[in-house]
C-alpha cells in the first residue's frame, strides 16, 4: 500500500500460500497463488524471457491474470488513471516450479512489461551484493577465478546459471575486479 501511495507500480514476490481474488468486471478467479496457477488452462502461459543471463536468455513459462481496475487517485499518490492490480506467475522450464508476484501498473501494461520488470530481480539479487562485497573476487591470469561467492537469492526455486558460471558476470585485469556490464543497468 504504501507503494501505491507514493505512485508506484511493483511486481512483488509473494508467497504461494498468499490469497488472491479478483473483482471489480474481472473473470472470477479465488484461492491461493498455488491453487490459481494450478487451474490456469494450458493457454494461459506464454514462453517469454525474463532477460539476458550468462547463457542467454533466462526463458520461463508465464502467466498473469489481471484482478480488478481501480482508480490510482484513492490512494493519494502522484498516479493518475485507472491501473490494474494483478498476479503474475514464472514456472520454471526444467522442473516446473512456480514463483509469484503481485503486480500494480497502468492499464494495459503488457506481460512483457512485466516479465521485464521481474527480470531485473536477478541482476539486483546476484549482480549487485557482489558490488557491495570486498575481498571474494580472486583473479588467476586472465581474471576468470571467482572464489568465496556466498549468494543469497530470496525464492524458492534454484537458480540455474548464477550458480554455475558466476564467473562469466564478471571481467577482471589480474589483481583488479570489474563488473559484468549487467551491473551498468542498475540504478
């Protein structure tokens, strides 16, 4: 709420156990995060990526079911129009485990958007703790060596290529550390 307050749109991870329901001229949708993606008819998802990673596209199955317009204005902030409160679900291709996030955003703000939006959570998760950790960053010769990486990514599902290539987020001279330029889109 209080983002909504201050104007602002959000897609926001959520638990799968959190209600959902819709109304306000919405297709009536009720229950869990869970339950919901559970019912969605096979139609409902769409194969998009959630951006660039260090194999190339991080593709998911998508959904998103819009729950109800309402006037951004009640809320007191600098939003003006109508704006679509929602639920947006990622369902991972290699073992079919789902994630969750409510979303507020102008009417019509494509899955796209979204997805794009969301994406940006795991150059913020993994990227950035790196910017802001000292002396895990060793380079041997060509600076491809990453040691001592402790990464806390917040959901409940693993993550692929963080994991496996994290060196690849990284360019380094001997002796000196360098970000990946994923790090350049953070503001």
């Amino acid at each position: 709420m209080a983002l909504r307050r201050a104007g602002k749109g959000y897609v926001l991870g959520v638990n799968a156990t959190q209600p959902f329901n819709a109304w306000i001229g919405k297709p009536e949708v009720a229950g869990t995060a869970e339950e919901i993606a559970k019912g969605l008819d096979p139609s409902a998802w769409q194969r998009l990526s959630a951006g660039e990673g260090t194999k190339g596209p991080r593709l998911y199955d998508w959904a998103y079911l819009e729950l109800a317009d309402l006037d951004a204005e009640q809320y007191g902030g600098s939003a003006t129009g109508t704006w679509t409160r929602g639920l947006l679900i990622r369902r991972n291709l290699a073992n079919g485990k789902c994630a969750y996030f409510t979303t507020w955003c102008p009417v019509g703000t494509t899955i796209e958007t979204l997805v794009a939006v969301e994406g940006q959570r795991w150059v913020i998760e993994v990227v950035f703790p790196q910017m802001t950790k000292t002396n895990l960053l060793t380079t041997r010769g060509g600076g491809q060596g990453v040691t001592d990486l402790d990464i806390g990514v917040r959901d409940d599902h693993p993550v692929d290529e963080e994991q496996h290539e994290l060196a690849a987020l990284f360019e380094a001279r001997p002796g000196q550390a360098a970000l990946h330029p994923l790090s350049e889109r953070l503001q």
